[in-house]
C-alpha cells in the first residue's frame, strides 16, 4: 500500500510503500530493486533507496518519462496516498559488494542504487565517494540527504553550473585499485566503459535503466502468430520494440533481458538468446525473451502471439 507520496525534484517523486496489514517487509540490501504491479497492469522494475534496515516501508523514486512506456505517468498522476500495489520479492542484481575503496556514479535518477551503498559504506568505514551529476540542481532528488551522510565524500555536480561532465574526470577521483559503481542513462554509462581501462580503479559494477544498445545485430523478420502479420527487426533494434509497434498491449519491463514480463513463444525458427533469465530447459522449450534475444540475419521467427 502507498503511505507516501511527494515529490523531491523537478519530475521525481518519491513513493513509500508498506504492508496493508503493518507486517514486517522482505529484507534486501543496496542494489536491489522491486517489481512493482500497477493499477493499470504495467508491471516496472524499481530500485529501493530508502533504508534496508526499515522493514516496514520501501522507498523508491521515479522520474516521469512523458514519451515512455506509460508506468512513471501512471505513478505521478493516479496513484496516490491509500493505493494498493502488488510487489514481487526485492531481487538484486546490482549488489554492492563493499571494496574497501569505492567510487560511486550517479547521473540523474541513477542516484536511486547508489543511495542505500553510500549509506552502507559510511556505515562500514570504507574510503567512499560519490558523484550526483544531472541537468540542473532542481532536477537532482535526495541532494540534502546526500550531503548529510558526508559533505566532504559527496559532490554534486550540474551542467548548467559545471559543464558536461568528463567521463575520465570523473574517474579520476577514484582511490587507486577502487571498484566503481555507475548508474545513470546509457551515454553516460557507454563514456565510464570507454575512459575505465586509463583510470585507477580495478573494477567496474553498473546498471542501466533503459534498453542496452543493441550489439552485433542483424536484421531478421518475426512473425505474429502462425498466420499474422509479418515484421521486419532492423539490425539496431529490439524485436520487443518493433512488435510493440502493431501491437502496444504487449507486457514489458527491464529490456534488459532478466526479468522476464516480456516472455513469449516461438513456433517457429532458430532463436539467439542474449537474457540472462531463461534456463537451458526453458530455452529448449521454445521461451523467449524479445527485448535483448534476435535470431540469424534472414531467420524468421514466429511467436506465439
């Protein structure tokens, strides 16, 4: 159920989450993210960024995304304070793993996972930084809750204050031999790959909120049913994305291939699988996962919608 409400920057609100019944809630620890049911149907993935040591309530924050898939619009506008959510268990696949030096990246809403892992650090005495980058101060959350856990290990940086930020200055903070922890949209998290080998760190942890680029795709065709419409996935693109263009109903969440919402079935046709969800018998047994799995250039694939 929705206890909380507000919103904490410029298009972000924050949601608090409870048990109706005031019972104690799973347990998860920094990284973790929740799947979350809305009224609508949607089911979206959200990163906890409140405390893991409260287990009874779930912060997460969302930063609406007008021209997105319908979820962030759907908890600005029509849920509210009262409104029953269904919720999966908290899986994590962005664990912190506490290196004694850690630098963290945050770049706008991507400060959600990292939240709970600065807060643990501290807690643990580890050499800490964190880096918030965004738009604009106003469109930063948390900026005071940031600063309170150590204003000296937190930097907030903006473009329209600081520039654009450097991808390897940004690295350079690290301590030598640190692990890095990046979140935030995907030019900013392609820039961190590409400038990581020439910085001091050792080791590179991070999570995207959005679709990976697609790499080394070729063009195939799908096909919507035994007898449906037939539609060409161009090399750069998702065959999720390209169905969901005749046929918007269709479930999505992560497109990132694990959580599963967009699994499906193919009748027909040799598929390349690239989720890191379905098992070996799954696979065998004709599950597919549209949003990141493609097929031989010229293959057609026909599934089971």
């Amino acid at each position: 159920m929705v206890t909380g409400h507000r919103t904490v920057a410029e298009d972000v609100v924050a949601v608090h989450l409870a048990e109706p019944s005031g019972g104690p809630l799973p347990s998860w620890q920094p990284g973790a993210r929740l799947l979350l049911t809305l009224p609508s149907g949607r089911q979206r993935h959200y990163s906890l960024c409140g405390d893991p040591a409260d287990r009874h309530r779930y912060r997460i924050a969302v930063r609406r995304a007008a021209d997105g898939g319908g979820g962030s619009v759907e908890l600005h506008d029509e849920v509210a304070v009262g409104s029953r959510l269904s919720a999966a268990r908290p899986r994590n696949g962005f664990a912190f793993c506490a290196e004694p030096a850690v630098l963290l990246l945050a770049g706008g809403i991507g400060i959600t996972p990292l939240l709970p892992m600065a807060r643990q650090a501290r807690s643990l005495g580890l050499d800490w930084r964190l880096v918030h980058t965004g738009r604009t101060a106003a469109a930063l959350p948390f900026t005071e809750e940031l600063r309170a856990l150590d204003p000296a290990r937190v930097e907030i940086r903006t473009d329209d204050r600081d520039g654009v930020p450097d991808a390897a200055e940004l690295l350079a903070r690290a301590p030598r031999g640190a692990a890095v922890y990046c979140c935030g949209p995907a030019p900013m998290l392609a820039a961190v790959q590409r400038a990581f080998d020439a910085s001091p760190a050792r080791a590179l942890h991070f999570e995207r909120f959005g679709a990976a680029p697609v790499s080394g795709g070729h063009p195939f065709t799908v096909r919507l049913g035994a007898g449906g419409p037939e539609l060409a996935v161009p090399a750069d693109r998702s065959a999720l994305d390209v169905a969901r263009e005749l046929r918007p109903d269709l479930p999505y969440s992560c497109k990132q291939g694990f959580c599963g919402t967009c699994r499906v079935r193919v009748l027909d046709g040799t598929p390349e699988h690239r989720d890191r969800r379905l098992t070996p018998a799954e696979r065998a047994g004709g599950a597919l996962l549209p949003c990141v799995s493609r097929a031989a250039e010229g293959e057609t694939l026909v599934l089971d919608l």
